[in-house]
C-alpha cells in the first residue's frame, strides 16, 4: 500500500515536471526537458519508474534480464511500445514513432529540433519564429505575429480586413471623414494613410504632413517680406505691406516691400558695360565687377578696366607670362607647366610627368623616367626602343627578324636587310640614332636598283623575300620619322606611312613595276580556279551538254603591287575585313572570258583565301580579313574547242595547203608572169603554207617538248607573211608614183621580208624565253604583255599598208583623170592595186578578229573560218582573177587534154587587138602587160 502511495504521488509529480533551463537538481533526471526522480527501489527507465526487483529475465541473456527496448510478457521479450508511455516521450509538439527495440521522434509542422530524427536524450522540438525568419507570407499592408507552430498576418493601420481571404485593403482616411486637415486643409488619401496640402500662406502644424493647415505669419519672418522700411500686416492665408512717405510696393503690388524711387531706372546713368548701377534713398552709385573700378574713384562714375598685369604684378612664376583680360588675369604657362591648383590665375609650377602619368615610358622593365623642368625623358633598358623620341614610350624591339635570309643576299637586298639590321641593333641597344627618313630613302632606292636589274623577279623565293623585307622595314621605319604622315615615291616604289606616337603604324607600299611573278607562282590559284571552273561546268552540262565551255589560259596582274601592314603584327585574322580599291589600268568590264580576282602573296605563290573581290569597268575592290601584300589579277578563259571549230580548223586549213601550193607551182614555175610582185606573191604563200602546215601539226602540243619551238616558227613565219604583205603595198606606191625604176631589188625583199620578222623573234626570245608556249596552245603568251612581240608589228604594217595604198588610189585616180593616160599600164596598176586591199582586209581583219577571239564564241568561229580558209583567198585573188594566170591555166590545162590538136600562134593579124597580141615584158618594171 505504500508502495502504490509514494508510485501515485510519483506520478502526480512527473505529470506536472519540472521544467528547467539548465541543470536538474542533484539526484533527478532530465528527461524531455523535465527533471524526474524515482523512489528508492525504482529505476527511471524512458520516463518510467520501474521495480528493480519485478525486471523479467531475458532466457537469451545469462543475466536474466530483457534488452533495452524490450519488456518480459512471462513467456518472453517483446518489443516495448515506448509511444504509448503517459508522459509523451519526444516531449510536447513532436510525433513519436515507435520502431522494433527503439524508437524517434519528429518535430511537427511550425517546430524545429536540432536533428531531423532525435530521440529523448538527444534533442527537443521548438517554435519556429517566421516573422523574424521571414518565412511568412505576409503582404506589405500586413504586420506578421508569431504563434505556437504557425504564424498570424495582422492589418497594419490605415488598412482593414478584406473579404476572402487574408489580404488587407486601404482605408480612405478622406471619405470616412476620419481626418483633421482643419479649414484650409485638402486631405489627399496615400496607401495606409493620407496627407494633408496646404494652400498659399498655410502650413501643417509642426510640418506634420498629417496636421491640420493654419495661417502663416509672414510678417515674423527674417528678412522683412516688406523690407526695412515697410510695416507688414498679417491676415489669414498672406499680409499686406503698408510703405511709409517717399517709398511705394514694388510693381504697385500690397504684398510687394517698401523702396525707394530708383534713380538707376528712372535716370539711368551710365556705369558702364561692367558696372551695376545700386539705388540709394536719394540718390545711387555704380558698383563694379570684379578687375573693374570707377573712373576717377568717383562712386557715380561708369566702370572700366584695371590692368592687372600693370597694377597689381600678380605672381605667375618664374615661367608664367601674365596676360590681362577683361575684367580678371591669366598666368600662362609653357609646355612641361601647369598653373598651381589647375586655378588661371595661380602662378605655374613644373608638371612631374613621371608621377602625374603612370607608365608614361613603359614598365620598370621597359623604361626609367627622369623628370626634367618643364619636360621629362625617358631611357631605354636594354632591348627596349623608343624610337629616339625622348619623350615616348619604350617598347620592346627583337631584331630576331631582320636577320640577312642566305637566298636573299642576291641582287642587293642582303645590302638592305644589313642595314635594318644595325638600325634596329642600335635602337635596341639603347642607343643609336634616329634614321627613318634616311633608311626609307634606302630602302626606296635599293628596291629599284633590284627591281631594275631583273634579277630575281622570275624566283618566287625572291619575291617572297622582297615583299617580306618590305613589310618589316615599314614596322621598322615607321616609329622613327618625326612627321606623322609621310609620303615618298621612287621609280618603282610608293610608300606612304601614317603614325601615331605611342607607336602605332599603318604603311602602304606600292610596286608600281612588279606586274608580272614567277608561273609558279600562279599554279596552285589557277589550280583552284580550274576546279571551281569545272564544278561549276558539271552543274551546267546537265542542262545543256553542248554549251561551250571555259578554260583559264592566262593570269596577268593588272595593278600595282600593295603592301599592307600595321604595327599590330598579329593581322592573320582581322575581326573586320580590310578593303582596297586598285584601278584597272585600262577600262574593260568583266565577261564571260575575263574575271577580275583579288589575291595576296602567300609565301611563294598568290592565293585569293579570305579575299572577296568586286569590280566595275574601273576599279577592282578587295576585301580581306588579313593583311599581306595584295594584287588585283586578270584571269583569261579560252573557249575551249569543240569539235565543230576543231573540224572546220582541219578542213579549212586542208583546203588552204592545197591553195597555197598551187599558188607556190604557180609563182614558182610559170616564166610569163614572172616578175616583182609575183616574187612578192611566191614568198607570201610559201610563209603562209609553212605556218598552216605548222598550226596544223604543232598548235595542240602544248606543256610538251617541242612547244616553244612550234611558238616560235609560228611567231616567225606569220610575221614574216605580214613582212611581204608590206612589201607588196610599197611595191604598187613605187609603180604609181615613179616612172622608171620601180621595181625592188631581190636583195632588200629578202632582207625585210626574211631578216626583219627573225630580228623580232630573236630579241623576243632573248627577252622572255618563257613567252613562247602556254598551257593551253603553241602560241605567245599573254602575260607580260608578251602577245604584243607579235601584235605590234602586225599593227604597224597594216597601218603603213593602209598609208600606202591610200596614196596609191589617190595617184591613180589622178592618172584616170589625165588627158592621155596609158591605159594598159593603168588597168594593171588598177588590178593589182585592188587585189592589195582585198588581201589586206582579208589578212588585217582576220588578225583583228584573233584580237578579240577570246571574248565571245562568234569572234571564235570568225576568226578560225578566216584563218583556216587564207590560202584558199589568196589562190582565189592572185591567180584565179588573174587574167594572165587563167590563160597559163588553160594552156597546161589544154596541153594535158588535146596534145596533138594544132596549136595557133598567140597573135592574130588584127593589130588593133589587144587581146591578140602577146604579153610584153615591161624591162623597166619587171611586170607583165595585160
């Protein structure tokens, strides 16, 4: 019975707990923040107390006791539910969950414990406080109050509940009337609250925008609203000023002060354009502005000028000039000085570059600066440079690069690159004086000497090594001249440099006389264009499989050579594209024949990657996204054969061998009509058959042995079929102008018809070998302008034949006219005269057809036709319209088809018949008589 008395108050006590903040009492036991204590023969065990003696034994255990977690049934241990214990054993606010010999407890929602699983000994549930954790929801018109696991949103003042939800809404303090803005108040509603605006003369009480509005009191204001002489009188909301004898309210206004009749506006007296003229009662005075005074010290006086410089002798300092201005001074200060406090007028003191201007020569490493008065200087470390400009930034300077490469020590520019190599050894080295102007006169002056001797133009390693030297020694000689921009011209060269101290170069060089580079070197962008030629074929011959087709022949430059360069080196791959127009030197529009492209020189070739060209008839602009040297070239197409122009090349020129050869039987053999011209005429059809034969046979052999070979006779043998074609023309001025001695000497015909043409191939060959054959055909090569060996002289006989027989028509028209011509000599002249030009329009004009054959496929079919059917002309002109050739014809003719037929004499006895008599060799000319 004791027992259950000490377990009942036991249990009244541990029910009510003893809540402590800290420690228990010696002796008790802190469980679930409550001190606990058990009666003696009792053991605490998770809130319980329990006999000792009464403990179950645990038949799995030798001591005979249950393990932790587990109570005896009688039959044995079994989990203990330590959940379902009176006192809650996780403590208020948290959940228990009991597991198999254990258990944890959890906090609930709006508690937090230290640990998210926890057990009695080990932690405890606690509010969470969200208003100062800020984890509410809470809107700004709402206060947050915290709560035992939650929280609570409160209206702040100035707004109420509103309907649905917790959301507060804005009282009108205005409307509701629940305000005091007193009688001249307007109440003006603000979110939460309102305010009250005042009018004119009115104010909140105690500048509270939330009193009420009361009268100002102007008239106890500092200054006096109505001025020193005014009496001011309040009412509500303004006040009144009330101006004694011999003052009025300014303007006639009651609210305006008190003051005095203004002389300066009534009399307006003159103080000057510096003076300001100040109302006294009774009278005025001029006030002057500063650096001015009255003249004469007379205060009614107008205001003028005083000389600073002159009266006062302000200190400027020892390097400042004083300069008066109106009204004021100015201490001007030179170069290298500043005025003390950035003040005009404060004398000028020196400017300490070196530590007003941080790195002003460059880093420790680069440069030391020295302050000097008025200036300072900078000294370069080692392989450092400015440049000779005392007063510049040192950079670094690696002369790595202006080491003589072994290939280019030929034809001078070894010379050139030594010479920017000492300069550059000088500059670095921190000494070494300034030579830009001199070096770029060099540099200008070794180039043509290089480029005038031809050597190395026709090697890509030494065009490579030119442009190379170029562009280094414009990086090099641009920080050195004292101007900042420089322009410079030599035979060869145009240079022209812009820089910007600091350093920063831009550099243009131009060769005017590098219009032509190595074949190499135009191999791999010929290479290129070819494939994108053909890819761009392919997609054409699927719509139409007979269209004539495009093969580039030549590549030729057509403008000056531009070197472009900056002293940023690292220009491989600029973010903008760089755009350079060239001119064309002759006005022509791109065809299908013709393509105008914008190249660079990489390495030892032109390659157009980055570039991207636009043309007009003009000009040509090229936009890179690099910068090198750059060129603008022309790219020719040929009109690649087809098999129709290739079939009336062979049947046209079959016909003409066998016309010419005729014509050779004919001249050659027939003893009638030998004479001048028809020399002229043997020679000018065996040149002609010879260059046919040879078109014929060697034309198509090109990159093959024997090809310059073939270029040449055909150079040689066309030249010289011109060569008697002048001969001709001469021949027919000689018989009309002259009476006696007409005819040519063997001798001269030989050496103009035979020896000039060979003069011409010679000094071509020895000029530009390689002119002779090109990729495509046997022929002159357009590049270099080379076409023109064989063009010009063209051009010059059918201009000097075209003189002559206008001479000639005239002659003979003359003769036509006379009162007793010779009218047998004056119908030959007349023939022959005739078949001249008909031979060299037929001749000239086919030659002027080949001019433009490479625009269009009619100039094509033009000029094959023409030339392959020019044997077959000439044997139609010279023989087969030659009467006395005829006859010849019809006398071999009739000897082969009636030998035994009796032949008549050549006359008949009619003497008055010229077509009987027998032709009559001319002794003086050397022609036979129609």
């Amino acid at each position: 019975m004791e027992t259950q008395v000490i377990l009942l108050i036991l249990g009244l006590y541990l029910s009510s707990g003893v809540q402590l903040d800290a420690q228990c009492p010696k002796g008790w036991t802190l469980h679930n923040r409550k001190c606990l204590k058990c009666p003696d023969g009792f053991v605490l065990n998770k809130g319980k107390c329990l006999d000792k003696s009464s403990q179950p034994r645990n038949p799995r255990q030798g001591s005979g006791r249950c393990n932790e977690g587990y109570v005896y049934t009688g039959i044995e241990c079994e989990d203990e539910n330590e959940c379902i214990s009176v006192d809650p054993i996780c403590g208020p606010n948290a959940t228990c969950h009991n597991t198999i010999g254990s258990y944890h407890c959890t906090c609930q929602t709006g508690f937090k414990s230290s640990k998210e699983t926890f057990t009695a000994e080990d932690s405890f549930c606690k509010d969470i406080n969200e208003c100062t954790d800020k984890t509410h929801t809470c809107e700004l018109s709402q206060t947050c109050f915290n709560t035992p696991g939650s929280f609570k949103c409160v209206c702040r003042d100035g707004y109420r509940q509103g309907r649905g939800d917790l959301a507060c809404d804005d009282v009108d303090e205005c409307t509701e009337k629940s305000f005091d803005c007193g009688l001249n108040g307007t109440c003006q509603n603000t979110p939460g609250s309102y305010t009250c605006t005042c009018p004119e003369g009115f104010r909140n009480h105690s500048n509270n925008t939330r009193a009420p509005c009361e009268d100002v009191d102007e008239c106890v204001v500092s200054p006096p609203v109505c001025g020193q002489h005014g009496t001011c009188t309040n009412t509500p909301g303004s006040y009144t000023c009330i101006c004694p004898a011999g003052f009025s309210n300014r303007g006639n206004n009651s609210r305006a002060p008190c003051e005095d009749v203004d002389e300066c506006v009534v009399g307006r007296p003159d103080c000057g354009s510096n003076g300001t003229c100040t109302n006294t009662p009774g009278g005025y005075y001029c006030t002057c502005a500063g650096g001015f005074r009255n003249h004469g010290n007379d205060l009614s006086a107008p205001c003028e000028d005083v000389n600073e410089c002159e009266a006062n002798h302000p200190d400027c300092g020892p390097n400042g000039t004083c300069t008066n201005t109106l009204g004021n001074y100015a201490c001007n200060c030179p170069n290298g000085f500043r005025n003390h406090g950035n003040s005009l007028s404060g004398p000028c003191e020196d400017i300490n570059e070196c530590e007003t201007y941080t790195g002003i020569c460059g880093s420790e490493s680069e440069g030391n600066c020295t302050n000097t008065r008025g200036s300072y200087t900078c000294d370069c470390r080692p392989g450092h440079s400015n440049y000779g400009n005392r007063q510049a930034k040192c950079t670094k300077l690696s002369c790595d690069g202006y080491e003589v490469p072994n290939e280019q020590a030929v034809g001078g520019l070894g010379r050139l690159w030594e010479k920017m190599r000492k300069n550059c050894a000088g500059l670095s080295s921190g000494g070494g004086e300034t030579a830009g102007q001199g070096l770029l006169e060099d540099m200008l002056t070794g180039t043509d000497e290089f480029l005038s001797s031809g050597q190395g133009v026709d090697d890509s390693s030494q065009v490579t090594g030119l442009l190379t030297m170029m562009e280094k020694a414009m990086m090099l000689i641009g920080p050195q001249m004292k101007q900042n921009h420089t322009k410079m011209e030599s035979q060869h060269i145009e240079a022209e440099l812009v820089v910007k101290r600091g350093f920063t170069v831009a550099a243009l060089v131009s060769y005017k006389s590098l219009d032509s580079t190595p074949d190499s070197s135009f191999q791999a962008l010929r290479e290129k264009m070819e494939e994108e030629e053909e890819r761009r074929q392919k997609q054409q011959e699927k719509e139409e499989e007979q269209e004539k087709k495009k093969v580039l022949t030549e590549l030729q430059i057509v403008s000056n050579v531009v070197t472009a360069s900056v002293s940023n080196l690292d220009t491989y791959k600029l973010d903008q594209n760089v755009s350079l127009t060239f001119k064309h030197p002759q006005e022509r529009n791109e065809s299908e024949s013709l393509r105008y492209v914008c190249v660079f020189w990489d390495r030892d070739s032109w390659s157009q990657h980055g570039c991207v060209s636009s043309s007009t008839s003009t000009h040509t602009v090229c936009s890179c996204n690099h910068l090198s040297s750059f060129a603008v070239l022309m790219a020719l197409y040929d009109i690649k054969h087809t098999f129709e122009l290739q079939l009336i090349t062979w049947i046209g020129l079959a016909v003409s061998l066998a016309c010419l050869f005729v014509c050779i039987l004919t001249f050659g053999l027939c003893r009638s009509i030998k004479g001048t011209r028809t020399t002229i005429h043997l020679h000018l059809s065996l040149c002609l058959f010879l260059a046919d034969l040879i078109f014929l046979c060697g034309i198509s052999r090109a990159q093959k042995a024997g090809c310059s070979l073939v270029a040449g006779l055909l150079h040689y043998f066309f030249l010289a079929a011109f060569s008697w074609m002048l001969l001709e023309g001469v021949q027919l001025y000689r018989m009309v102008v002259k009476v006696f001695h007409t005819s040519l000497r063997p001798a001269y015909m030989m050496a103009a018809g035979y020896g000039a043409p060979l003069a011409i191939v010679i000094i071509s060959a020895i000029a530009y070998p390689q002119g002779y054959g090109t990729d495509q055909h046997c022929w002159l090569s357009l590049q270099r302008g080379f076409i023109w060996a064989f063009f010009g002289p063209v051009c010059i006989i059918i201009f000097l034949n075209a003189f002559f027989l206008i001479i000639t028509l005239w002659k003979l028209a003359e003769k036509l006219t006379s009162l007793n011509p010779d009218l047998s000599n004056l119908q030959m002249i007349k023939g022959f005269t005739m078949t001249a030009m008909a031979q060299l329009c037929v001749l000239g004009g086919m030659w002027i057809f080949g001019c433009f054959m490479f625009q269009s496929v009619a100039m094509a079919y033009l000029f094959t036709i023409l030339n392959s059917l020019q044997g077959a002309l000439i044997f139609l002109m010279h023989c087969l319209m030659s009467k006395p050739v005829r006859d010849e014809y019809a006398k071999f003719l009739s000897g082969i088809f009636t030998p035994e037929k009796r032949r008549y004499p050549e006359y008949t006895s009619n003497p008055s018949s010229n077509s009987q008599q027998p032709l009559k060799s001319n002794s003086s000319t050397g022609q036979s008589q129609l």
